[in-house]
C-alpha cells in the first residue's frame, strides 16, 4: 500500500472544545459595558466574577472559591494561603507540568521531587520518606493527566505526616475519587481555565476551600483592594479584615470577561465530560489489544475527566519511539512524548527545571516518562476516528519494531 492509501486522520488533534454562543454573547455585553475589570464602585454591571465563583464552588460542593488569573497563579496563591514562605520545603509528584514546580518557586518555596510507581501515581513509601528528610508539611499533588490516586490512602499518609495537601486539579474538573469531586480532598484544589483544560477562558484559575482562613487569604492575594466584600464566595469580613494588614496583593485576579465567558461552559462539563469518557474507553479498549501498548488499569474508583489519553511502549528504545512519532504524524496522529531530551509543547521533566535545588534520585519516575506517550483527545473525535488512531498506532508500531 502506498502512504497515500494508508488510513490517516486529517482533522486537528489540537482543537480546544468549542466557545458556547452564550459565552460569546456574555464576552460581548461585557465588552459593550466596558466593566472588565471584576470589581465596581457601584453595582450596576453583572458582576460575572463573583458569580462564576459562587456558582463554581456549589458545583465541586465547597464553601468558598476564589476566581484567579491562572490555574498556576492559584497554585502559588494556595501555597502563600496555607503558609509557604520563603525556603518552605513543598513536595510534589514528579510526573507533572512545569506550571506546578513553577508555582513552587513563584511562592518562594523548595520543590521536593516525589517519585512516582508504573500506575503513573505517587508513590506513598517515597513521599513518607522524601517529607521525613526534608521536614515538608506540604504536598502540591498534582492529578496529572487526570490519574487520581487513592485519595483517602494519601490524605490518611499525610495526615499522619502533618502534611498538608493542595491539589493541583488542572486535568481533573468534574472528576470524582469515590463518589467525591477532586479538590474537595486537600485544604485547598486549584483548577485552570486555560485554553486547553476542560473548560476554556484563555487564562484564568478556580481555587476552592471549606477554610475560612485560607479563603480570606487567598482572596487578599488576589489584589481585591479593598473591594473584598464583592466576592461570590466567601468567609465572613472579620475573617478576612482581620488578615488585611498582614497580606500583600499579588494582582492575580481573574477579569470580567474571562468569568463572563466561563459562566455558560461551566453548565456543559457534564455533557462534555460524557464525550471524553467514551472516546477514551474506545481508545483505550482498541490501544489495549495492540501488542507492546502498556495502559495501566484504573481503579473503579476513580471516575476521570479524560482529555487525553496516555500509553507506554515499554520495550521500544527512545530511537525507536522517534521514529513512531514521526510515523504517526505522517498519518495525522500527533503523539506527545515525555522521554524526549528537550521539553516540547506541554511535555516535561524534573531534569528540565535545573532551579530546582533538590537532588534526589528519580530513577522509577525517569524510568516511567521515558516510554511514555500522550496524546489528547478532542471533543471533535468520532468513533470512527478512534478506530483510525488505533490502526495507525498499531501499523506504525508494527514498522519500527520490524525495521
Ligand atoms: C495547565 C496546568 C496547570 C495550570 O496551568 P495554567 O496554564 O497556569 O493555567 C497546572 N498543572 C498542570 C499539570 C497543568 O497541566
């Protein structure tokens, strides 16, 4: 057969899920009105802000939720709000995104790298270790590509650390660990509503809590000026007056229009999160039966928000893995790959960001990242289209491993 003729997938597998009109139609009355900023001195224009948070709080089930410019911005928010200073020690998964050691280093803390097991997940026996060596009382776990691990195991082992437990749920809105929505499980979850996350604002982050305290700070580090009173969802004023003296404003609010534009997709998460879900189960069921593919089984337990898929091709050198990627690619199918030297795209690991003091050893993590690919998976996707992606995947493993 000649490359013309071989199946191939001509639609982009980058599309970000569609702007509902009423998004568009929000964007623009903002626009018109000119109130982009999320407070006003009265109150005359729809203050989308605050309304996205108290709307975004009663749909993950918290008492509070504090609207930021970027789900990393929320992250360093969080860690200032539960008391990283300057040199604070902060524990993190190490397979992950540089936003989440970024968030680390903007808070001034020392990010402590935490192995993770060939499941993809934190490794327990590591993070006990690494928090008894280094004297961490914080964990930014990040559910990285939506894999969420026993939540109630990890908050039992941190609780027992004295560690507490920020989750990093940029790949997990409207995810459940048993029953229970992610970023209900630490003190504090943080979400992103970055282009290419479930719901879509360009920039913006969610950070939600059931304490007071850390509302009240997190609400003043988003630079609410004195306008804190304006906020959707929030503890009592004297909570929050009471820490005014003492918490600078870092300025990382989230706009108007980026709240206004959110409003609406907030109401389609479970329509969208139902696409996903079948279009990963059909991919993975196909990517399964190919022989050399490595996925590992999900506990029943963990009910994900896939927009993406990943897999492991435990036996292929990273030449090899090369080659297939350069194969796929040809035929439209655009694979991510986290072994590669250099960080590429939303690809990345702890070797790439040298600002990190730590020096522990990652030898099961390095081990995990170099056969690991990802590739994400657009609302666009029909099935038809999975069908394809499997057989290229299956042709072009096939070719490398006979070449
Ligand atoms: C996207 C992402 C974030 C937050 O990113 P922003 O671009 O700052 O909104 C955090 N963690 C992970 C793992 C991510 O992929």
């Amino acid at each position: 057969m000649s490359r013309s003729e071989k199946p191939r997938i001509d639609k982009p597998l980058t599309d970000p899920p569609p702007i509902p009109e009423a998004s568009i139609d929000s964007a623009v009355e903002v626009l018109r009105s000119a109130r982009l900023f999320r407070y006003g001195e009265d109150t005359s224009a729809e203050p989308h802000a605050a309304l996205l948070e108290a709307e975004f709080a009663a749909y993950v089930g918290t008492k509070y939720c504090v609207a930021l410019n970027s789900g990393g911005g929320s992250m360093c928010v969080a860690l200032r709000a539960t008391g990283v200073e300057h040199g604070t020690p902060v524990l993190f998964n190490a397979f992950t995104l540089a936003p989440v050691p970024g968030s680390i280093a903007h808070a001034g803390g020392e990010a402590v790298a935490v192995e993770v097991r060939d499941d993809w997940l934190i490794d327990l026996d590591h993070l006990a270790k690494r928090a008894r060596e280094t004297g961490a009382r914080h964990l930014m776990l990040s559910h990285m590509r939506g894999h969420i691990t026993d939540l109630e195991r990890l908050c039992e082992v941190c609780d027992e650390l004295e560690v507490t437990v920020i989750e990093d749920c940029a790949h997990t809105m409207g995810a459940r660990w048993n029953g229970r929505m992610t970023g209900t499980f630490g003190a504090v979850g943080c979400f992103s509503t970055q282009t290419f996350k479930h719901v879509n604002s360009g920039e913006g982050g969610l950070l939600v809590t059931d304490d007071d305290e850390i509302a009240a700070a997190s609400i003043l580090y988003s630079g609410s000026y004195s306008l804190y009173e304006q906020h959707g969802a929030r503890p009592p004023l004297e909570v929050i007056e009471r820490l005014v003296p003492t918490t600078p404003n870092y300025s990382l609010r989230m706009s108007n229009l980026a709240a206004a534009i959110l409003r609406p997709q907030l109401k389609e998460l479970p329509a969208r999160a139902a696409i996903w879900k079948a279009r990963y189960d059909e991919l993975a069921g196909l990517l399964e039966a190919v022989e050399g593919v490595r996925i590992p089984t999900r506990d029943a337990r963990e009910d994900f928000v896939p927009s993406s898929i990943q897999f492991s091709l435990p036996s292929l050198s990273g030449d090899q893995i090369l080659a297939f990627m350069d194969g796929c690619a040809d035929r439209g199918v655009f694979l991510k790959w986290f072994g590669r030297a250099e960080p590429l795209g939303f690809t990345g690991r702890r070797e790439h960001w040298q600002y990190i003091r730590d020096p522990e050893p990652l030898p099961g993590t390095s081990q995990v990242l170099a056969t690991l690919l990802d590739m994400r998976i657009p609302l666009s996707l029909t099935p038809d289209d999975c069908r394809i992606i499997a057989a290229v995947i299956r042709d072009e493993l096939e070719a490398v491993r006979s070449a």
